[in-house]
C-alpha cells in the first residue's frame, strides 16, 4: 500500500511543493502533511490525481482492472468467482 514516505518521494520528484499539492488537489496544505506523516489515509480521489501530478504511469493498474471486469463478466456458469461471495 502507498504510505505518507512514498507520497512524499513522488512530490519531491516531481517538484511539487507542498502547498502547491494542496491548491492542485484543492485540499488545505495542512491534509497534504497529514497524508505524508501518515496521520490520516490518503482518499482515494486525491491518491489517484496525487499520482496524475506526480507523473505516475498507473496504466498497468488501469490494465489490472480491465482484466477483472472481463474475467467477471466472462463468467456465464453464474458462479461466483470472489470466494465467499454468496447470494
């Protein structure tokens, strides 16, 4: 899972500023802190524009999901496919 110490890399990186993370992801510059002191989780709108700024390639991710949806939607037995995943 990605944690404060890896939001931070990818910032720096990036050459973001902290307080310019924050008007990009309109949050105040004290939520980016928290996220990168892991003091509270990183939601997930902000994960996911947090790694669009910081010029992450998530399309492996993006790939992953597709795969899903097509191996759930290719399941014509009615079968669960997601163990414990009863009617």
């Amino acid at each position: 899972m990605i944690n404060g110490d890896d939001l931070k890399a990818m910032r720096l990186k990036a050459g973001i500023a902290q307080k310019n993370m924050a008007t990009k992801l309109n949050l105040e510059s004290k939520t980016i802190i928290d996220y990168e002191l892991n003091v509270i989780k990183v939601r997930g709108r902000d994960l996911f524009f947090w790694l669009y700024y910081c010029k992450v390639d998530v399309s492996v991710v993006f790939r992953q999901i597709k795969a899903v949806r097509e191996q759930v939607n290719g399941n014509k037995t009615g079968e669960s496919i997601i163990k414990g995943d009863e009617e």
